[in-house]
C-alpha cells in the first residue's frame, strides 16, 4: 500500500487515538471513519512558509470553516523536501503568532505630545500619511544638488524594512518609495 | 548560498564558523547530521561553546574579531603544505593571473592609500594585460608576481604562533582544524562553509567572507556538491528583500543606483556595463541594458519608451561619493535633517546598533510610519524609558500588517528558492497584508499629486501601478511582472513572442524597451508554464544529490548549485562521479541547469575547445577572483582588530584598525578601546526560541516563557574574578550605554591567552526590549554596540566591541 508521508501521519495519529493495529494490512475503513472526527475535519488546509529564520520550512495551516474562521492547527509539512515535516520551537509555536489577543487589529494615531493612541480609520490614516508624505517631499525635494547635478531625490524621508514582507511588496514597496525620490532606503539585510 | 540546504548533506567536511547553525538556522542541521552519519566531521569554531559546538566532532574557541588571523593562517598552511587542487586553481580561478608591479603591501597598507580621505586608489590594484587587454596569466603558478604567488607571500606572515598570539586558540587545535579542513583540497572531496552574522558584523566583515572564499577556491569546493560559500541569512525573505534590493545602493536584480555624475541612460549603462576583450569570457554583466531597460519598463510601463530614456530622469540619484546607509540614516536623523520615516516591518529602536542613538534621533522626527503586527520599541518610542511624551511632537501612524498565514505572496530563502505560500485564515480584525497597504498608500499619493500641484510629480504620476485585480492588491500580478513580459510582438531566433506573452527566461529580456522584467534574476519564476514558485515535486534529478528540481523555483533559471562548470574537469567530467552536480554527455550538459550550456574547456582530445566559456560567467574575466581588486579595504584580506579592542596594538601589521573603516564621531558615537573601563570583550548572539528583536516572539506566551529574560553569558573564572554568581542581576555597560541582564556563569566561555595576557569575553542576545514583557527591565543588547562598520557593506560592528560587568 502507498501512502505519502502526510496519509501516513495522519493514519497513525488516528491509530495512536485507540484503534488496534495488526501490521500493515489493515482495513482503513475504520480509522477513515475515527479520522474524520478529529478537530481538523471542519478545517481548510493550506501550506505556507515558517516567517522565521531564512531555512524556509513548509507548514500546513489547518483554518477553522466554520465560526470564527480562525487558525485551529499550524504543524511542519510532511511533503516539503527540505523540513519533512518538522519544525524548530519558533515554527512549532506559528499558532500563537496568528491567534494572539495582543496583536493590533486597527490602525492606531498617536498626535504630537500625546501619552497614548487613538483607533482611527484605514481611510483616515492613509490619507493623513500621504498629505505628510507629500508635504514633507515637496518642502525640500533637492532637483539639483550643489554641484548643480540633476538628482531629483528627497533626504528629509527615510525607510527601513522589511525582509519580512513577500517578494512581491518589497518589489512594489521600493517602486513607490523610489518614485517619491528617497535615497534613504534601507532593512534587515544591511544590519 | 552558493549551494542550498539540502546540499549541505553531500559535504565531507562542514566548518561552522560565524554561525550556530543548530541554534539559529535549527532544521538545517538535519542535513548537518545526515552529512556526518556519512562520515563527513563537523568543526565548529565560536567563542563560545554552542548547541553547534556540542554536535561537532571538532570544537575551537576563538575572540570576536580574529577570524581573519584564523583562516589567514589555513591559507597559509594550505600553501605551505601543498594541498591545493592544482587544476582547479588553473582552470577556474585568478591564481594564474599576473599582478601590475604597482601593486605592493607595507605596514598593514595596501599600495594607492589617501590617510587623508582613508580611501584606497584601486587602480593600483591591476592586473597586467596582454595587446589584446586581456590579463596574462601563468598556469603554471611560478611567476613571482602571480596572485598565488603573491597570497603566498602575503600570509606568510600568519604563522600559527603569531595567530595563536592573536585569536587566543591553541596552535595545537589551529592545527587540527587545518589539517581536517585542507583535506578536503583532494580531488573529489568536498568541503563546506556555513557562516552568518557572526562573520558579516565587522569592520572586517567582507574581508572575513574572503579569506574563506580564497580557501574553498585553493581547496576546489566552489561549485561542486556539499561545497560552496553558503551564507545563512536571518530572516525568512532577507534574500528575496535584497534580491529585489530595498537597499539604497542597488536597483532589483543587483544594478546600481545611479549616482549625480550618470547624467543619462547611456551614460549609466556604459559606466556599468563590464567589457572583457577575451573572447572565452561570457562576461554575462555585459547583458546589463538588457535588464536595466526592463526594468525601468517595470517601473512606468507604457510611459516608458526610447524617446524619454524609459523614464531613467524619474529615477532618484545618489550625490557622488555619499553614502545613503543605515548608519547615516540615524545620523542624520539624530542631527535632524530627516523628518519623515517609514519603520515597515522593522524595529530599529532595538535591532541597530548604538540603539540609544536611534531612539534619541527619532524625537526628531515630524512624522513616523510604523507598520507591524504588534506594539514596539521603534513605534511606541515616544512613550518608551526615561522619555516624557509631553516633550515629543512627533505624529506616529501605526498600521497594522496581518500575519504571513493570512496571506498571498512568495518568499525567498537562503538557498535562493522561492517559495509561493497561501492564505489560511483572513487577516485578524482590520490589519491587511503590507501589499494592500502599500498599494492603497501609492493610490493615495497618485490622487493627492492628480488634484494638487506638487514638486517634480512625473515619477508618482508616471508610476506603473495596476497591480490590483476586483481593487484588491493581487500578487499574482506582481509575481508576473517580476518575471517580466514581451511588451509588443517578439521575434527572437526565428520564433515570435506575442505582446503580452510572459518572458521564458532572462535570455529573451531586450534593450529596445520590448520586454519588462521587475527583476532580471526572477525572470523564468513565473512564465506561460505557470507559477513556478509553487511547484511541490517530490522527485530528486537523476544525480541524486537533493537538488528536487521541481520543488519550488531558484534563482538563476532553477540553477540549483551555482558555479557548477567548476565541479567537472576540462573535458567536463565531474570531480566527483558519486556526488556529480552536471556532466557533459558529448553534446550537452545534464545534472542541475548548468552554469551557462557552452560546452566544456576542452574536447575529448584534449584541445581547447573554440565555443567554450571560462566557468565564472558572472565575473568580468570569467574567472574567480583569489585577488579581488574591487572591494574598497584591499585585494587580500588582512587582518585588522575591531574598533574597540582588548589589545594596545595590531600584531599583525602597524594598522590598528581598519584604514577604511566608516566611524561616526559625533556625541552620541562614544568609543573607547584598550580602556580599563571595558575590559571584556562583549558579543551578541541569538537562541532558538527569540527571533531577531523578540516583536513576534517576546508576545508569545509558550516562547517568551522558555526565555524569559536578557541574559550575559560569561566564564566561570571571570564570574570568581567579578563576584557574581549564576543567576545575579548584574549591569553589562559600554561607552554607549547600558543593560541589565542575569548572568549566566558557565564553562561554555573560556578566557583567551592574547597577546601574552588574559582576555574574557562575554556575550548576550539581543532579543529583547522595554515593550514587552511588561516590567520593561529586558532591554536590548544594542543600546551597547559601537558607531561603526564594514567599509564595502556599512554592516555594523555588533559581533566585537568592548563592555564591562558589574553586579547590581
């Protein structure tokens, strides 16, 4: 009989909740059946990427389909060839990442002299950042530098970040930072 | 990575140096383990007696700081002894090439030196060329003024009595660790380098990587299976933020940042496109248009066209001569000419160096944008220790960014695959994925510079920015116009590529402004094929060395052991036949992509072959530097102490410090070195269970609880010398400020015989801040490091700089 490593996870998982085994010839009707009553049955599995270290081990991601749509499970993936399954304390722990009651769930405005945030709107704080980011840029945006060079470029506005964000939104994170003239652009990979 | 994680399983020698690969990068030692299970020995060299160490059949202990004297010393008993592999050095690397006679050392200098400016006059560096402009080259390896001739000269000065008298190792196990590692020099044997922050936070960084990649060179490891130069990066997409270059000094896929003086395109792709007279010579850089102008297409699309430079004078550009790092970036936001600041998805206030500095140069600032998952020291810094809120007017805007599950996008790791990931449950509350932000931000700005005059609007205005698909930010967008696509109707080699249709690979990209490609080395991950990122093939290539060819996407072209043409012999065949990377059957190569498909060196009659190219494509020459000529601090790396050392003066040379090492002298830069106020040698390091500045873990109760709190590890003999026993609260101080933490009193450190006296060292992580755990009594390591760093890379110094510690 095949398997593939995650069938097989999964058999001996339901077989270590109480079923009797006789070597590998079983019937896998009944342990089909115990399986389907595990936690994970009303769950929508995914696979991602440990966020950690640069090693770049696979998860599952087990997401509740029903009520609060929620992470139930995060483990290694079996089928990834470079982890097989296992994972260090940090990945071990990805669950706690996600459902976690001190992340922030609203964008937040802390004013000048203020001891403390106020929740505000994406729309707002999007807006308000713009009109600063513009305000700031224009106000001493160098066209020509002292030596009467063209360098179109902003220094009053720096960035830094981010080796954590997705391939693609450091693509198009830079693109825009670029496209307002910052040269003060930098992240993780310089520190 | 040259090579990749599975890769390291094929090694038969594994040095882990710089690195706690076991601590730090944990399910790669599984292949650490499976290498050893074959035979291969495991030598760790660290200050410190880690999880690494406790594995490795060979444990040494050097200080901070000396690796150069370490390694220099392998140089030279690798010479000395004759173990190099002659043919490999021959064929594939400078070792031949003769060196001008204006090239020259002395008193710790390289010849071309300007004290006034600490700067080096590289031309002085240069090799001496034929009619044709091509260097000339001894094969033979005699001629006194060869580059192997010349390294042998150059460390023969590091004999191990004087590195002993330097790193503080024995010259017993010096010798040990030569002798196992130099083994690896014979023909089909391979040796490995795994290495990290622990080499790259220096003002000797780059030249620690050198000395290393000279040796796997004279040892014929690059290349070839379980071989390679294999840098453990730190963060889970550090390599794909790099690769798409959120740094000042780069455009995605490694082009330059144009400076002031590249007054047009023309003028920026001739200064930056290499030119080789040798025929042999790929010298694939001198592709450089091709990716220049597709990637300006990428940046403003359709109103990117020949007729206005593809927008090249939309593009900022950076003064001569300056310097945009991080480093200056907190300088000059502590001097108060930056006034806006974006902190996405990082948090300085703990993870740089001098971190005093910085949170003192943030109250400077008019506005702060701080993207994360959790509150932290860098957006809550106005409210963070010993500051009054009342007195600091700075606007902060958090936003919040959801967790990677709740998303749809790639990464990269460090062996350079990319991996596409999914989206498990939505994005907790109202945070978002950055790419929504960022998309939305960039919409926001194009409106407000639509309705309202502004300073030079045409780069924003002019921005290609459709990435979204329903208004949502879609990655799959993104991912495509990374790998790029035939802007109007190709023809290339008699086949035409439809306008619209995605790029095969890097190969087909133009410089007319007929194609786009966000990203020239990407180019091949997303193609009519499909999305290759998200490949899960469980089969290994025929030469079944853990290459799974179809697991995932690499960069170059799915390349998954770079430099591979230097793992066969000149007729292609392997150096290896039991761990072969590629071989040539007669009329192509199969294995792994091969680095370039020309054919072999030679036929199999042994005549150089006409359609060949030398096997380093990417350098100019198209062979690997021993002599590298174009890193700012010298061709050969030599040894220099740290900012702040333990010792009066260099033993090796008459330079203390590096001669071109940036340091930053403004009041809040204070350093001192051989000073009886810090006499320890301080370090810092990672565990397990914290990553980077603790903002994801330190808010997680299973992690947080298994390590709990800032901790300083020291010997067993300093911890009698000071009175402090294990578990005290003690202070750890530096020039630049200080840290509480217990102490952990151990036998994990040792002190070091240096410099005929007694030098301790201590080290700590730097996990930790004021925001989290509440009581705000673990802070980070960082507000001790110095004001220095790397003078090629502006790494800071964080790995050897000086401390005291006293009990509380």
């Amino acid at each position: 009989m095949d398997f593939t490593r995650r069938q097989f996870i999964q058999v001996t998982g339901a077989t270590a909740a109480g079923l009797a085994v006789s070597g590998m010839g079983f019937d896998l009707k009944p342990i089909k059946a115990h399986a389907q009553m595990l936690k994970t049955e009303y769950a929508k599995q995914t696979t991602s990427i440990c966020p950690y270290c640069a090693v770049g081990c696979g998860v599952i991601v087990y997401t509740s389909q029903k009520g609060d749509g929620r992470v139930i499970d995060i483990e290694g993936d079996p089928d990834h060839v470079i982890n097989r399954g296992t994972l260090c304390s940090k990945g071990a722990a990805l669950s706690q990442l996600s459902e976690n009651k001190l992340r922030v769930t609203d964008p937040m405005y802390r004013a000048p002299y203020s001891k403390e945030w106020k929740t505000v709107s994406w729309d707002w704080a999007l807006t308000e950042i713009a009109k600063r980011v513009k305000a700031t840029r224009d106000a001493a945006f160098t066209r020509t530098n002292a030596k009467g060079q063209v360098v179109n470029h902003t220094t009053a506005i720096a960035s830094v970040g981010s080796a954590a964000m997705d391939n693609e939104e450091c693509w198009i994170y830079q693109a825009l930072m670029r496209s307002l003239g910052l040269v003060y652009l930098e992240h993780q990979a310089r520190i | 990575m040259t090579n990749h994680w599975i890769d390291i399983k094929n090694s038969d020698c594994i040095l882990i140096m710089g690195s706690n690969a076991a601590e730090n990068h944990p399910i790669s030692f599984k292949y650490v383990t499976a290498a050893q299970q074959n035979g291969a020995t495991l030598i760790s060299v660290d200050p410190r007696f880690t999880r690494t160490s406790s594995k490795a059949d060979i444990y040494t202990a050097l200080r901070s700081g000396s690796d150069i004297p370490f390694l220099g010393g392998m140089i030279k008993y690798i010479l000395d002894n004759n173990l190099y592999q002659k043919d490999y050095v021959a064929l594939y690397t400078n070792g031949p090439f003769i060196v001008d006679k204006s090239f020259d050392f002395k008193d710790g200098l390289f010849s071309g030196y300007d004290p006034k400016n600490r700067r080096y006059d590289k031309s002085q560096w240069a090799f001496e060329n034929d009619k044709y402009g091509v260097p000339k080259m001894d094969r033979s390896l005699k001629d006194p003024r060869c580059v192997l001739q010349l390294l042998k000269k150059h460390y023969s000065r590091y004999t191990t009595q004087l590195v002993s008298n330097i790193t503080g190792t024995s010259e017993q196990d010096l010798l040990k660790v030569y002798k196992t590692y130099a083994a690896t020099g014979k023909t089909g044997k391979a040796g490995t380098i795994m290495y990290a922050m622990g080499w790259t936070q220096h003002t000797v960084g780059t030249q620690n990587i050198r000395t290393m990649a000279i040796i796997q060179l004279l040892l014929g490891n690059m290349g070839v299976a379980g071989g390679g130069v294999n840098a453990l990066r730190g963060e889970s997409n550090v390599q794909g933020s790099t690769d798409h270059c959120l740094l000042w000094h780069i455009w995605p896929g490694y082009l330059k940042t144009p400076r002031a003086s590249d007054t047009s395109l023309a003028v920026y792709n001739e200064k930056y496109t290499p030119k080789s007279n040798d025929p042999q010579s790929a010298n694939w850089w001198q592709n450089y248009p091709k990716y220049s102008v597709s990637l300006l297409k990428s940046f403003f699309g359709e109103n990117a066209n020949p007729g206005n430079e593809f927008g090249y004078s939309w593009m900022p550009k950076a003064d001569d001569g300056k310097v945009y790092s991080w480093l200056d970036i907190f300088d000059e936001m502590y001097n108060g000419s930056i006034k806006g600041f974006f902190a996405w998805g990082q948090n300085p206030a703990c993870s740089g160096t001098n971190a005093n500095k910085t949170r003192d140069a943030m109250k400077n600032l008019d506005w702060m944008v701080n993207t994360n998952i959790f509150e932290n020291e860098t957006g809550s810094f106005w409210r963070g220790p010993g500051t009054d809120p009342a007195a600091i007017k700075t606007e902060v805007f958090f936003l919040p960014a959801c967790v990677s599950v709740e998303k749809e996008g790639s990464i990269t790791n460090s062996g350079r695959w990319m991996q596409w990931r999914y989206q498990g449950p939505k994005p907790l509350g109202n945070s978002l994925p950055d790419g929504d932000i960022i998309l939305m931000l960039g919409e926001k700005l194009k409106e407000l510079y639509t309705k309202a005059p502004g300073v030079f609007s045409d780069p924003i205005l002019n921005l290609k920015w459709d990435y979204a698909t329903g208004g949502v930010y879609d990655p799959h967008k993104v991912a495509r116009e990374i790998n790029g696509y035939f802007v109007q109707d190709v023809t290339i080699k008699g086949k035409t590529y439809a306008k619209g249709t995605l790029v095969p690979s890097f190969a087909f990209l133009q410089s007319d402004g007929s194609t786009s490609s966000a990203n020239w080395l990407y180019c091949n991950s997303y193609t009519e094929k499909g999305n290759m990122a998200a490949r899960r093939g469980q089969e290994d290539a025929p030469n079944e060395i853990g290459l799974y060819p179809e697991f995932a996407w690499c960069w170059p072209v799915n390349r998954r052991i770079i430099y591979n043409r230097a793992s066969v012999d000149a007729k292609g065949t392997p150096w290896n036949p039991d761990r072969w990377v590629i071989k040539w059957n007669g009329e192509k190569w199969v294995g792994d992509v091969p680095d370039g498909g020309w054919p072999p060196l030679e036929t199999a009659d042994g005549f150089k072959n006409p359609k060949t190219k030398h096997a380093f494509i990417m350098q100019k020459h198209g062979y690997a530097q021993i002599f590298g000529p174009g890193l700012n601090d010298g061709p050969f790396p030599e040894h220099y102490e740290p900012l702040e050392c333990p010792v009066e003066k260099n033993f090796m040379n008459a330079q203390r410090m590096n001669p071109t090492a940036p340091v930053y002298g403004g009041k809040a830069d204070e350093w001192a070195t051989c000073d009886p106020r810090y006499p320890y040698v301080g370090t810092t390091y990672r565990v397990v269970e914290h990553w980077q500045t603790g903002v994801m873990t330190r808010h997680q109760a299973w992690l947080l609880e298994m390590q709990p709190q800032m901790f300083v590890e020291m010997s067993m003999e300093l911890g009698q010398l000071k009175g402090i026993k294990n578990g005290d609260r003690v202070k750890v101080t530096s020039p630049r400020g200080e840290v509480e933490a217990t102490a952990i009193v151990t036998k994990r450190f040792r002190p070091f015989k240096v410099g005929g006296g007694v030098v301790h060292q201590v080290g700590m992580p730097w996990h930790f801040g004021w925001e989290f755990p509440k009581s705000g009594m673990e802070e980070s390591a960082n507000l001790l490091t110095p004001s220095t760093g790397d003078p090629n890379t502006r790494i800071p110094e964080t790995k050897a700089f000086m401390v005291n510690v006293v009990k509380i």
